[in-house]
C-alpha cells in the first residue's frame, strides 16, 4: 500500500534559515533572557526581536510593497502559466517579497522565453538549471 502512495506536490518550506554572527556580550544577554525565562531559547528571541521590527517598521513596508508592485506572500509559477503567457506573447515580470517558486517542471528555455526580469526579497525557489538561466534577469 505504501509503494502506491506519491506526493503530488513537494510541500514547500514555511521558513528559510539564516545565519548571524553577534558579539559575545550580546550572545551573553540572549542567553541571559533565555536563562531568565522570557524566552523559550535564542531561537524564539531573535524571531521576537526580527517581528518586532517588522511591525514597528509595517508602514513603511506597506508603501514600499505598494510603490514597487510587489506580490506578498507565496507566489507560484507553474508550467501552466508560463505556458499561457508564452502563448499570450507575454514576458513575465516576477516581483516578490516573500517566497516565489517556479515548478521543477519548467524547463530552462521555457523559462528564458517568458520570465523577463526576476526580483524577490526573501526567497526564490527554483531548479539550478532555471536559477542559472534566469542569472542576468534576477536583481
């Protein structure tokens, strides 16, 4: 029964991880807040302090998003679409602030024939033939 199970789509990672380097006194003081209880590990201190930003800063981010045409969010590219746009006679311009993916089954050409400029603030998530087809139209 197993055997005849298959995913029909990868699901995608919520998060992407990142890496930062701190000086020891600052370390120390994380360390302190965990220790002390007001946080549950540095984990959950640094993503407390990273969405404290976000919200203090939300306005401007609102605007920004606004002003530069961003989609926010989760932003997926499958075959189809590009299919559709090529079809259409259509370049795709991809602005996104959050994760953009372009399906495992778009090929590199069909990538090059429709996506015209690539710009995304968080991530991009695509096979390394189109990243590497897509490298002087991505921002």
């Amino acid at each position: 029964m197993a055997d005849s199970l298959r995913e029909l789509r990868p699901k995608t990672p919520e998060t992407e991880k990142i890496t930062i380097n701190l000086g020891y006194v600052d370390l120390g003081q994380v360390d302190l807040m965990v220790q002390e209880g007001f946080y549950s590990n540095r984990t959950d201190f640094i993503r407390t302090a990273i969405r404290n930003q976000l919200e203090r800063h939300a306005d401007v981010v609102r605007q920004s998003t606004a002003r530069k045409s961003l989609d926010l969010g989760l932003r997926n590219y499958t075959r189809e679409d590009l299919e559709a746009a090529r079809r259409a006679g259509e370049m795709l311009q991809i602005n996104v602030l959050g994760l953009a993916t372009i399906a495992q089954d778009v090929t590199p050409e069909l990538a090059r024939a429709t996506i015209v400029s690539v710009s995304v603030l968080g991530a991009l998530h695509a096979t390394a033939a189109v990243k590497a087809a897509l490298a002087d139209r991505t921002s």
